[in-house]
C-alpha cells in the first residue's frame, strides 16, 4: 500500500480532523460559557465592565447574547454534516430554524447593541457593528434562498453566516495562541479580533470560490 | 417566513438606535463621573473600567510606586505615601519624592552595614542597631527642604 500523496493527505485531513477540530473548540467555548449564568460578577469580563453592567438593558442583552449565541454554535455543528442532510433531513430544517431565529431574532440585534460598547478603540467597535450586520444579513438571505428553493445559494449565504458566528471560536483560538507568544493583552485582543473576523471572511469565500464555477452570482443569487 | 425578516430587522434597527442612544448616555455618565478617556490619546476603551471602579485614566494620576526589585523594607513607607499622595499637597509630594532619592542611597548604605544583627524572630522585626541614621521628624524636613530619613523601625510599622 502506497503512502497518501500530500494533497490527499491535505484532503484527509481538512474531511476529518478540522471537524474534530471545531466540534471541539465550539463545545468548550459553550462550555465556558456556563460559568456566567450563575450570574456571578466576579468574573473578569464583568469586572472590565463593572459600570457598563449597572445598566440594566446591557446585562440583558449580555446573557440573552451568550445564550442565543451558545444555541448558534451547537445547532449549527448539526447543519454541515452531509449524514445529517441526507439521512436525518428533519433534524437539518428543525436545527437550521432554530439557528436562524436565534440570529434574527436574538444574537445579531443584542450584538449590534453590545457592539457600541466593545472593548477597544472605534475601529474595533466598528467592526463589531459590521460583524453584526453581516451576520443578520446573510442569515436573512439564507433563508430567503431557502423559501425560494434556491439550494446552492442558501448554502452559500449560509456559510458565510456561520463564518460570522465561529468568529467567537476562531477569536480565542488566536487570543491563546498570541498570548502564549507573549503579545501584551490589548495589542492581542485587537489583533485576534481582526484576523478572526477577517480571516473567517476570507475563508468562507475561498470555499465558495472553489466550489462553484461562477463566483460572482453567489451574491446576487 | 418572510414576517421573521422584517420583524428581526426592525430589531436589529431598534437595538441600532438604542445602541446609540445608550453609548452616548453612558459616555456622559462617565464624563459627570470624571472617568472618561479620550479614545484619540489612548488606545485602549473608555469602557475598561479596573475592578476598583477606576478608569485607568484616574489610576495615571497616582505617583510611581517603587520598584518592586528594591529593598523590601523600603517598600511600606513608600507605597502609604504614594496611597496617600492622591491628596496630599505640593510639599508633601516633594517629601515622597526626597523619601525616594533618599531610600535609593539607603540601599546602597545596607551594604556597608555590620552583618551581625540581633533578630527577633518572633516579632519579625529588628532590633535598633547602633549604627542607624537618625530620624527626622517629618514635617519638620519639609520646612527645611531637606530629605527625610527614616528607620528600618518605621518602615517596617
């Protein structure tokens, strides 16, 4: 038996291990979101915050935020199995309908609102905005192309929602990575926070660049 | 369906306005509170406020503490002194700092200092040496404008 060429290994690997790898990583950011619902204050992220969180809406939108974004995450790990669509196609609509009115209704608008008060200078405050406005907009088209039987397109559209919604995952997988390179916590925090948000960007159109022959007509679809 | 989408995005407009309105309450909250910072100046958020309810802007107003690699029993005086600098006047800023040049040549005449001391292990504190410097009252080196000079003694109280 021959050794598996490097491309197919490549192959191998982005089928396999980088499901494991974001199954993983979103199942420990839930994880560590559990913590917050003893609705302890004690924790650093509220302690950063301590005056913002003397006003009553932000701390709803807050926990209503972490939430709605816990629900997100899981229900869409269920959405790009292609077992799940093919032989549980009940579990993929009940699971997608959850997520995008969980977006819609909940994540993005209490995003959108915490986003004015993100830590960091404006332009990170800025680009918070445009996180949230881009993950409500490509959800909303999502299920737009969906209504109208227009497959190939709800599933472009819904990958570059989901891109939004694991720009949390990708966020702390940088912030440790710099952080063990000894990178000072402000000048991280900022960093990761656009390479995430970019680089997830990025990512989502490269593979719908490379998987559909006209590239320009996933946008206008 | 499609009532989810103009619903949701007249949310997401609302939450947009109130994102505004609120920020812009809450910036003058902190400026009436004395903690805002100027985003232009200072790279890091307003927002960050430290644990003890301090903006890092008002936390730039005390002194420097001393240097945590120096002498241990220098660090007591220094640190109330810098607590208490926060309201101190002009004259007792000039001692804190006579009190820092000062304990920086203190440092230095350890050195030479006899090795032989008596220890009370209990107390954790030392006994006089014969070779102290005196003391100065306090007030009394402000008038003259001259150092302070304090014990191990008082440092360590």
């Amino acid at each position: 038996m021959s050794a598996p060429t490097p491309a197919a290994f490549a192959a191998l690997l982005i089928k396999y291990l980088l499901p494991l790898i974001v199954i993983f990583f979103s199942c420990l950011l839930v994880f560590n979101t559990l913590p917050y619902f003893t609705f302890g204050r004690h924790y650093s992220f509220i302690q950063e915050r301590i005056l913002l969180f003397e006003i009553p809406f932000y701390v709803i939108c807050f926990y209503t935020h972490i939430a709605a974004g816990s629900f997100c995450i899981l229900s869409a790990l269920l959405q790009f199995s292609a077992f799940i669509l093919k032989k549980q196609r009940s579990l993929h609509i009940w699971s997608g309908r959850i997520y995008v009115m969980v977006v819609l209704v909940v994540a993005a608008p209490t995003g959108m609102f915490m986003a004015f008060f993100a830590k960091g200078s404006n332009a990170e405050r800025a680009l918070f905005m445009l996180m949230a406005l881009i993950w409500f907009y490509t959800t909303a088209r999502g299920l737009q192309t969906v209504l109208e039987k227009k497959i190939l397109a709800h599933k472009q559209w819904m990958l570059r929602s989901y891109s939004m919604a694991m720009t949390a995952v990708t966020f702390r997988i940088y912030h440790l990575l710099f952080y063990y390179l000894g990178w000072s916590h402000l000048e991280n925090y900022e960093i990761s926070l656009w390479i995430s948000v970019v680089g997830n960007i990025l990512m989502a159109e490269a593979i719908i660049y490379y998987k559909n022959n006209n590239y320009k007509q996933s946008f206008t679809t | 369906m499609k009532s989810i989408i103009t619903v949701s995005t007249l949310l997401f407009v609302t939450a947009s306005f109130m994102g505004i309105g609120n920020y812009i309450r809450y910036n003058d909250e902190l400026r009436a509170k004395g903690l805002y910072r100027n985003t232009k100046t200072d790279n890091s958020s307003q927002n960050t406020v430290h644990a003890s309810g301090q903006s890092a802007m008002t936390a730039e107003v005390l002194p420097d503490l001393p240097d945590p690699q120096s002498d241990v029993s220098q660090q007591q005086p220094l640190s109330d002194a810098a607590a208490d600098s926060t309201t101190a006047s002009q004259a007792d800023q000039s001692a804190v700092h006579s009190r820092q040049r000062k304990s920086k040549k203190r440092t230095e005449n350890t050195v030479i200092q006899p090795a032989v001391r008596d220890i009370d292990l209990r107390g954790f504190s030392r006994a006089p040496l014969e070779d102290e410097p005196p003391v100065y009252n306090t007030d009394e080196a402000v008038q003259q404008n001259t150092p302070v000079i304090i014990s191990d003694k008082e440092a360590n109280e």
